[in-house]
C-alpha cells in the first residue's frame, strides 16, 4: 500500500530561497514560464517569469533544450511499454524527453531549466542563471495577441479585460491582485486577533437586505430567491451568538448603471460587533484595521508597491465631520450652492475629500449621522434629531468605500421603523426573531474591497482592480 | 476637528484577559448575555454568555440593576435635553440609567456587570464574579420558544434549523461553527506558507465548469447566466498568472435530491498548482495541509473539540488505492458483487471507508484513477488506459470530501477531447485562451467544506454543520 506523507522537497529551488541562501557559483534547477527571448547571437537571454518575480537566464547556442517526459504518466507509460514494473497506484517521476531545436522554446513555453547562479547587478533579482540546459514542460499553440511582457500594458482597458487570462500574466497587472490579496490578509488577522469569528453566509437569499429594484431574481425549486446585496441580516443574527463577526464575501446588486465606480458583484469586506457604546466603536476599529493593513502592506508587499509606484496613505489618525457639516464646509470653501440638504452627489463626495486632503492633510474622512430617508430602516436613529442617524460612510480620496453605523437592537423600535415605512414584519419573521429574543446594542460596516483597492493604487477605474469584473455588459471572461 | 485614532482600551475585561491574569479580588466590569438566571432565595446565579464561554456570576439580592443609559446617543440625548454642549460629532459614554426591578433582568437580556472575581473551582472558568452592579443593555421582547442554555438541544433538525438565529446561541451548537472557522484558517493559512495566492473569482458566469442539469440560471440584462458550479475555470485560469493560487468561497449546485450530504449551496475550498509532476503532487499538499488544520485545531480549538467529545483523526499517512483495486477490495472482503466497474455508489465508498479504517487504522483514502467518464473534459486521461483519469477523490470516513486531480494542459489536446464528447469549444473559448496561449502542467482539488466538517464532528447531516443551509425546500432562515 502507498501513502501520502506530507509534501517532498522538490529539486527545483523557488525565487524566494534563490535570494536568501548563498547559490552563487551553485547549479540549481528551477521552473517558470517563458516571459521574453531575446536572442543576441551567440547567446540569448531567457527571462523567467515565477510567481514572485521574473528571472534572467543567459543560454549559449550549444545549451541543450530537451522536451519533457511529459509527467509521470507519460514517464509511466514509457516504463509500461517497455515491460517495467509500476508499483500499484505509484508512478514514477518525470524525465527528459528528446533532444528538440532551440526554435521550439517559445514565449509563454514553460520549462525548467538547470544553470549556475551567478551575480548580475543588472539582472532583476541582482543574479542571472548560466544554464547549462533546459527542459520544455509545455508549448503555447500560438503567439500572445498582445505583448504580456512590456512593463505597462499598452491597451485600452476594453481589450485588457476581453483578454484578461492573459493579461493578468502582465506583472504589474498581477501586483495589483497581491495587493488586494494583502489587504484581505490583513482584515481578516486583524479582525481575528479582536477575538471576531469568521462567519460563512448563504448567498441565495428568500429577501435582499438593501431591498429596492437592484436585486437579481433566480428560480429556486418554483420558489423565487435573490441574490444577497449584503450579509447584513446574518452578520446581525450572529453577533447575537459570537459578539463579534465579519466575512470577506461576494455581493451581487444589478445596478443597471455603467460608471467607472459600480459593479454588480463585488466583494465586501464585512464585519459586525456587539456590545458597542457608540458607532464612533465601529469607526475606532475601522481605524485599527487600516493602520493594521498599510502595516502589513509595508511589510510583505513592498515589491508590488513599488512596482506600482504606490505610496501609501497615512492612517494613523483620520477626522470625522457630520454630514451637515461637511456640505458646509466645502459649500463655503469651494462656492458651491447647497442643493439638497439630504443627499450627497458624488461631485461633493469629491470635494469633501479634496478639503480634508487640503485642510489636514488627509486622504481618508468619516462623515456620519447621514441622513434617515436614505439609509436602510436598520439604521439606529439618532434621538437628537431623528431626520439623522448614527451612521457613518468613509470616504477615500473623495470615493465612499464603506458604509456603517450604529443598528437598532430593540424589537418594539425596529417594528415600528418599518411600519413607518410601510414595510411588513411578516416577510422578515426570521431576522426579526433576533431582536425578539434579545440583541445587545451593536454596529458594523461593509467595505467595497475593489473600490478600495482602485483608490489605493491610484487606478480610475474599479474594473482596474476586479480580477474578472461583472458589469452590465460584461458576463465574461 | 474629531479625529479617530485606533481602538481605546475598553473599562469591560474580556474573559481570555479574565482567566490569563490575577483578577482574584479585584472588581472587574464585563458584558454578556444572561444565559441562564438560577434564583436560590438569598442568592441567585446569573451565568453570562460571551463569545469565549460561560462565566458564572452571583448575585445577593440587595444588588442594584439599572438601565443602561442607552448607549451614547441616549447619553447625548439627555445631555442635549439639559442644554450641556456636545461637541461636533462627538458623543458621550454611556452611564447608569435609573434603577428597575430585578424582575427585569431577563434571559436573553443583554448586561454589563460590575463585580469582584474569586474563584471557584465548580464554575465554568474556575472563576465566580460576586456582583455588585447589573446594568442592563437590551431586554427581549419574549420568552425564548427553546431552551437554548441546555447543554445539549433537544429537539430535531427542523426546529433547530427553522429557529437558526436562536438556536446557534446554543455553546454547543456555536462550537461546531467555530471548528469550521479553524479549519478555514489552517487551510489558508497553509498555503500561504506554500507560496499560494489567494484569489477572487465570480459567481455569476456565462456558464458553469461542470455542465449537467444542476445549475441555477439567472437573467443577467436579459443574457442567460448561471452561478457558478465551482471555480475551476478561474482557478486554472490564475495558475497561469501566479502558478499556485487558492480560493475558500460559496459554489451553487441546483441539485434536486434531498439527501443527508447534499446542499444546494456550499463552501469549496479551492486549490490549483502548476509545475506538478503528477496528481500525486495535489495529494501530498492536501495530506500536508490537514496535517497543518488538525494541529491547529489542537492548539487553538480545544476547547470546542472537548465539548464536542471530538477526537482528531491521525492524518500523518494516508493510504491511496486505485478505484479499480478498491473495488476489488472491498468486493473480496464484504462479500460484495461488483455491478458497475466504471461507477462507485455511495455504499460502497462507505465500505471502502471501513475497509481503510479496519486494516491500515486510517479515517482517511485517497481512491485514485477514477474512470474518465465519471469526470469532466478537463481531467487528464491516464496514458497507460485513458478509460481512466489522473484523478482522485479524498474519502474521510466513508464520504467523498475532496476531488482533484492532474488537468489537461495542452490546447490540441483539450479541444480533442471536448470533441470527442461532443461539445464546443466556442462556447468556451475565453477559457481555452490559457491553453492556447500555454499553460503549465497542474492540477488541483475542490474540498466541501461543511463535508470535511460534519465528518470530523462525526455528525449525520450536513446541515448540522453548515450556518444556514440552502436545500430543496431552504431558503430561509
């Protein structure tokens, strides 16, 4: 019988142990794909492209370029053909295939290849590998459509999304999705390390939490279900079991408008804690998070930010300003008539964080106590004034990109608030249940993972910062 | 200017802070839900429910109970009713409200406490808090319809999946969810040490990677869409981008039978990888990975695994049969005809769990080579009998948990086999375009999360450990 043990070490080094151990002078064996050939004669250079960088490799003409056994099962295969025996289940390791013209190594080919290290100042990595020969794991069936190995992308943004499989391959393409890998990282340990639970929500709901007409409807066994706009409802009912939650989840919301900021399946960054004095807690841990995030950030992603030329924002203290007093104060600042008291345009949403930015030096803001009629009737109130509620949006370089706030709690409140809103009870017996049998006082916030993302890394575009962007016209790749 | 500068130390301890220092003597204040109120005359005890545990309080009866203030914003509104000024934006601490009958200190009620910590070895923590103050937080509007305090829930499935919001308060039944929580973390954890990516695919797609009857379809701006089925496509997609990526996310099946292993909506766990030399390669990681879940579990989980009576199965080996000589196997020693050697029914993956457990002690095997037609287009045929794939399934404890296996990677070769099996590649030509373009060797695994969960907590349906399970006839809570 076999077994399965745990992982082997493997004879090919990775990027990471190449630049910390000692190799120079060393033959080592590693794998990547084929990023650029460029042949100068009497030799070529072969860059690498790994997951954690590209790597420069110098081949001389008479370096041998071989084909792959093809895996194990072709290695197997070749062993069966010639009698050998193959223990049950267990195949044998791969090997060089045949000898194959140096034309056959193409961009995009992924090989591996066996060189000695040598030190190169002028090299990405500062070392380039002299090989000494090269295997072909795999062959592309054509040529890119598009150069994937300049350093910036040269196309419109219509063409890097329709071909997105590939473009992504472009490294600075690629950093941007590390980036946003490394702040979910840092929300969810974060998170973690405040003694919340990850949470794990359905997506296919009886009823949306936002409610209005940007929902999707599907079939549900002849029933009709939606797709959850927010994991609000669950993320409340589970802080009545675990105090503190969040979730890092997609959302879906068929908002029928096209602009650079929208999409209509986008993830957010979620979390909910009980036991609040105020929302100004739920602000405070957002706060935290941040200065947690850009830590982090600072730490494991330098390379990609550098790559991308980033800075990152100070977050070591970010102003909070009502939402009263912030159409005042860009109003009076940047002449600009008040239109409607209650709403916010995102022209003003722009100039609010322009004045902040001017004024303190900030590029984040909190406005709070935005206003009842355009917040859902979960909302806590504020009992100063009603028409307002204890509620806050952080707005990032003039962009919202997240929403929250203080909730109610009581059952005899929440009842009341949607009957003033004409809404029934009866169609949300099951979150209501909550409040019924007791909530503490409690808050939270969603944060648009991909917006935050875009305003980070300077992008104009959230579909920048989406891996595969869901819009209106755009179900694919 | 208010400006938000982190998280502040709360006055309320929590109760890790509790039992990791010297409190005995000293008054602490802390919050929680009132889980159980035992009146014995002079004294009655209030057992507090937080997220971390029990803690047993006592309670004479000449201590006060008061309302609580109502959180800031009844704080400020009070202030505001007396004429005091509040400052921009800034709201004050929450204070004793008047004082009410202690008949108002409910079950469920929500509380902040202020007593003197003594210990006390038959109390749950080893700890007792002597009250002197309750502040109460929140009251429920009514009696809880269950006794949720009972160790253990004494009901059935239904109920305990219809009242879900109240049920999961339950210390057993929010331990399960916690287990789930690690194993989450250990896997992603794992494999950010092993150079993984974390990535973030859609679920709404053009069209899902499994094909079949059992997708729901959606009406995306009047084009047919679908949720998808699972990631396969993206995650492939991704090897050629950062050659070993991973995603933990929501998958949709619209399967119609209602059985005790099937939900219409669960958590995969995703991994793909490049440069394999075999399947063999996704097995070891995977054997590697539970080794890492299960330790971590151990030493952060054990106070959920005690009162689960949960002991972790031995992952340090895992034996791997090929599906044919698991058949066989099982066949010879249950005294079982083999009806269909292409297809493997659930009784006899059951058996082959037994047959596993009874010889080799393992609650783990891996069955490999499963037959090609059992699998979808993307599996790579074995070369030695393309009857078979280079595939597995992980059984843990006679169930099916994980799928994985080697993928095609070579263009000609996929579009060769999609026609043999009739279908188009148009259809799918934005996810042939990583094949053309060259990808490297790889494969991958899908692992159900809520599966790996109720086999571990050796329940016997899967809705026992999934939050809120989506069925045939589920859609709510």
């Amino acid at each position: 019988m076999e077994f399965m043990k745990g992982i082997q070490r493997k004879e090919t080094v990775e990027l990471a142990d190449l630049l910390s151990g000692d190799y120079t002078g060393k033959t080592v064996s590693l794998n990547g794909a084929v990023h650029t050939i460029r042949d100068m004669g009497e030799v070529s250079f072969v860059i690498l492209r790994k997951a954690e960088g590209l790597v420069q490799c110098v081949r001389e003409r008479s370096v041998p370029v071989y084909r792959a056994g093809g895996g194990c099962a072709a290695a197997t295969q070749e062993a069966a053909d010639e009698g050998r025996e193959i223990a049950d289940g267990r195949l044998e390791n791969t090997d060089n295939g045949p000898e194959i013209p140096s034309t056959e190594l193409k961009e995009e080919s992924t090989v591996t290849v066996m060189g000695i290290v040598s030190l190169e100042p002028r090299a990405p990595q500062g070392v380039e590998i002299r090989l000494t020969e090269i295997k072909v794991l795999s062959t592309p069936a054509e040529v890119l459509p598009i150069a994937v190995s300049k350093w910036k992308l040269n196309t419109s943004l219509e063409t890097k999304l329709a071909l997105r499989p590939i473009t992504l391959r472009n490294p600075m393409e690629r950093a941007k999705f590390r980036i946003q890998e490394g702040i979910v990282r840092g929300f969810r340990d974060f998170l973690h390390s405040q003694h919340f639970t990850e949470i794990r929500t359905p997506k296919i709901v009886a009823r949306g939490a936002e409610g209005g007409s940007n929902v999707f409807r599907l079939d549900y066994f002849n029933k009709k279900a939606e797709l959850g706009q927010s994991p609000q409802f669950y993320k409340q009912t589970m802080v009545g079991v675990y105090d503190r939650v969040f979730e890092a989840a997609p959302v879906f919301r068929a908002e029928k408008h096209n602009t650079t900021r929208h999409l209509n399946e986008y993830t957010s960054l979620d979390f909910e804690m009980g036991y609040i004095d105020g929302f100004e807690d739920v602000m405070a841990m957002e706060t935290a998070m941040l200065q947690y995030v850009m830590k982090l950030l600072s730490e494991e992603y330098e390379k990609e930010l550098l790559m991308l030329n980033v800075t990152l924002p100070d977050v070591s203290k970010i102003p909070a300003v009502t939402f009263k007093r912030a159409k005042e104060l860009v109003s009076e600042k940047y002449s600009r008539p008040i239109r409607n008291p209650y709403d916010l345009e995102p022209e003003e949403e722009n100039l609010i964080g322009r004045y902040f930015k001017e004024e303190f030096g900030s590029d984040f803001v909190f406005v709070t106590h935005y206003p009842s009629k355009k917040r859902p009737f979960y909302a806590m109130d504020d009992p100063r004034d009603p028409k307002y509620t204890l509620s806050f949006d952080l707005l990032f370089r003039g962009l919202e990109i997240t929403t929250g706030g203080q909730r109610i709690h009581d059952y005899d409140a929440i009842i009341k608030k949607m009957e003033a809103r004409g809404m029934d009870p009866e169609e949300l017996a099951s979150y209501l249940m909550i409040f019924k049998y007791g909530m503490p006082p409690h808050g939270g916030l969603g944060i648009g993972l991909e917006r935050l993302t875009m305003r980070l890394l300077n992008e104009q575009n959230v579909r920048e910062t989406t891996m595969f962007p869901r819009d209106v016209t755009r179900l694919e790749p």
